[in-house]
C-alpha cells in the first residue's frame, strides 16, 4: 500500500509491503525514519520552521511547524514501537525554489536550522540528507528495507 503524506502532514506504517511517500519538498522538509528492529517508520512533511508563526494552528495541527511537528512524530513513532537509538533519520527539502525572484524569507535555510537544533538538542542524528538547493524534491520510504529515494527533476536516486 502506498501512502501519501501530505503537506504539514506526517504517516507511519508498519506493513513491510507499504511505502510512503510525499511530494513537492521546496522549502518544505521531509523527515523520514526508520527502526529497522521494530520494521517501523514513516514521513513527516514540514512546511514553516516555527509555531510562534501561528500558535492557534499548530494547536490543530502540529506538523505544519518544525519546532511542533518533530516532536510530535517522534511521539507517534514511539507510540507504535519504534525506539530513538534504533531510528534511521534520512532528511530532504529546504531548498530556495524561488531563486530566481530571490530568496528574501529564506524558508527552507529557516526549516533545515531549527531541524538541526531540534536534533542537537535531543541528541538525534542523520544518517543522510540532500537539502537546500533549488529543486523541488519527492520523497520515498520503503518499510521492507527502509530505503529511501528522491526524484529530483526527473532523476531518481537513494539516499
């Protein structure tokens, strides 16, 4: 089964034929884990790096926001049986798509530090990343093997 995760939106599964998937990561960030023990993980698709853009929304939905929706999926993936030191963190997006008109809000840069912060300050590392840019991405995690590939303009690849 295919599931798609939509933006500020994450999924998780643990059905080893499943894969989940979500599209167009602009400055938006796709963070997939992984536990390869449990045979658990799933997708989180951020959009803005900070809930203090809008409080009332991050209230109803946390994974809009970086700052609320991380938290929040790690919640979730501990909640189904995965475990933080057996996690496999792959991370994509935060790319400038507008480089053309130039960049002054720098969305995705914004995204990519406070993921990094976050992670640095609950000890959480990435095993791979393909971020920044000005490509939009899609992004794919196979729960039989945790693999997990971009198509990016056409090309695919895992990272």
């Amino acid at each position: 089964m295919k599931h798609v995760v939509g933006v500020a939106d994450m999924k998780i599964s643990s059905e080893p034929g499943d894969t989940v998937v979500t599209h167009a990561l602009g400055s938006c960030l796709g963070i997939a884990a992984y536990d390869p023990a449990a045979h658990i993980g799933g997708i989180l698709h951020v959009m803005m790096p900070t809930s203090t853009l809008n409080p009332n929304k991050a209230k109803t939905n946390p994974y809009m926001f970086v700052d609320t929706g991380i938290p929040a999926f790690f919640r979730e993936l501990y909640t189904v049986g995965g475990v933080k030191r057996r996690l496999i963190i792959k991370v994509a997006g935060g790319a400038n798509v507008h480089s053309a008109n130039g960049d002054r809000f720098a969305i995705g840069k914004k995204n990519y530090v406070m993921l990094r912060k976050i992670f640095w300050k609950n000890g959480v590392l990435i095993e791979a990343e393909d971020v920044g840019g000005n490509c939009a991405r899609t992004m794919y995690l196979e729960l039989n093997n945790g693999k997990v590939r971009l198509s990016t303009a056409g090309t695919e690849r895992e990272l």
